[in-house]
C-alpha cells in the first residue's frame, strides 16, 4: 500500500510539473491560504525563529515578514515541483550568475573547492542547472530520504543534467578517489541532531550549534571555501553571486574560524532578504546545556 501511495504521488507530481509556470502560481496561491490560514503549518515555529532573530523588529514587521516566508514557501514548493520536469531553456531563463569568473579560474587551474550555501532562495534549481553554467563537475552531498522512490523521483532529478550527488556519509571517501577536480556543494544551515561535530557561533542573535563537516572537509583536504547567495530576483527568478570565503592553504585558520566565517556570511545573507529563508525548520532546537 504504501509502495503504491508513493508510485502514485510521484505520477501525479510529475503531470503536474508540466503545467506552466503562471499556473503552477496561481495554485501557489491557494497553497498559501491553506497552509498559513487554514492549517497554520508550523506558525508557532515560525513566529518564535523570527522574533528571537529580529528583536529590533515591532510587530508590523514580524507579521509583514511571516506572512512574506509562507507566501514564499508556497512557490518554493511549486518550483520545485516544476524542476522536476524543466529543461535548460527554463533554467537559463530564471537563473543568473555574476563572478563566474572564480569558478571559471578554478576550472583552469584543475582546482576543486568546497561551495558553501544556505537554505535560501530556490538551492534545488541553482544545483540542479549548475552544469549549464560552469564547466566544473559539481558534487552535491545530499542526505537520502526514508522513502525509496522518492529517493529515487530526487536522485534522477538532480543528476539529470550532470551532477553527482554523494551522500553525506561517502563524501570523504568521495574526494580521496575522485581524481577530477570538483566544486562540492554543502548546505550549511542544517539542524544538527545531536551536539557531536557541531561547533557554537552567535547566529541570528541566538547560540546555534553548527556542523563542522566545511570546515574538517576544507582542512583535511585543503580545499579552498567559495560562498554561493542566492537571492530572489522576483517571484520565479533567482540571482546567483559566488565570492571566495578562505583559501585555507595560505591562511592557516584556527579551530572554528571557518565555521564562524560562513556562518556569519550567512546572517548577512539571510539579513537581506529574510523570507526566502526555511524558518519554519526548527533551528535552535539544541541549547548549549544539553
């Protein structure tokens, strides 16, 4: 039963990914309603994440700020049902890029690198179309999903167009036999589970405990550290900017600095333009006391 619950989800999502963008709005539309009005999905975490993060901020603007995050929510969901099924015409359409120059630079001097990047702004199409782009192979590590055929509708999702996804737990051994250079991509806003391999900042004015895995990988491999914002340009259209974050080999970081140092680039990210963040994911659910 639930082989066919998945099969028949995924069958409906991909028809569904053939409708064109206008439409697949207008249902974004209705999907705002129902999750914010109607189901309240996750409102509580929301409102604690942003009033703890902008303290400075009076009510108008939290209200005016949650509103905008499920209003962005909605279309990220259709965007990434639509992605799906979109092809290289679509993505060079709605996505742009300044400073390729620096991948480009890596590429010429056969240099991989670790590319750092948030849960900001539409991550699944700037991967995803990255190899139409940039002449690098690009390495995303991914965590794969309980449920095996979406894992799969993903997996095929994402590498269709050239790229490699890794799990998380094979990235190490990845690069030790990877013999090309590479851009690795990280994500690195996830919530860690537990305290082992996190290191502490002052993030969005809280305590936050933040994996280390870009900092132990740049080091132990002596990777160079790019840092890739995306930002919405308007609704379906997103801006890519890369700017190099550390050369770890000529700088000789202490123990957290990395980690700090993309942190903190994140914030001044998230700062910009806060409701294409996930603040609905429950961020600060580690204290420094557990």
């Amino acid at each position: 039963m639930k082989a066919f619950v998945s099969k028949t989800g995924i069958w409906l999502l991909l028809l569904l990914s053939r409708a064109p963008m206008w439409a697949l709005f207008l249902i974004s539309d209705v999907l705002y309603i129902v999750i914010y009005k109607l189901s309240k999905y996750r409102t509580a975490v929301v409102r604690k994440n942003l009033s703890l993060s902008f303290p400075e901020m009076n009510a108008g603007a939290l209200l005016k700020t949650e509103r905008a995050y499920y209003r962005y929510l909605s279309d990220l969901v259709m965007e990434t049902v639509k992605g799906f099924t979109a092809g290289e015409s679509f993505f060079r359409k709605r996505i742009s890029y300044t400073n390729q120059a620096l991948l480009q630079d890596l590429y010429e001097r056969k240099q991989s690198a670790v590319v750092v990047m948030g849960h900001s702004g539409n991550w699944e199409w700037v991967c995803r179309s990255a190899p139409f782009y940039m002449k690098n192979r690009v390495v995303v590590a991914y965590k794969p999903l309980t449920d095996k055929y979406f894992d799969k509708l993903m997996y095929d999702v994402r590498t269709e167009f050239g790229v490699v996804q890794v799990p998380m737990a094979q990235i190490g051994r990845y690069i030790l036999t990877e013999k090309e250079p590479f851009l690795l991509i990280l994500l690195s806003d996830q919530s860690p589970s537990d305290l082992a391999g996190c290191h502490w900042c002052r993030f969005m004015n809280q305590d936050t405990a933040v994996l280390t895995g870009v900092e132990k990988l740049a080091l132990k491999f002596n990777l160079p550290i790019v840092y890739g914002d995306v930002k919405r340009k308007e609704r379906g259209y997103y801006h890519c900017h890369f700017q190099y974050l550390l050369e770890v080999a000529k700088s000789r970081p202490e123990p957290g600095q990395i980690t700090e140092l993309h942190t903190g680039f994140l914030e001044q990210m998230i700062r910009e333009q806060p409701e294409t963040w996930l603040w609905s994911h429950k961020r600060w659910k580690l204290k420094r006391n557990d």
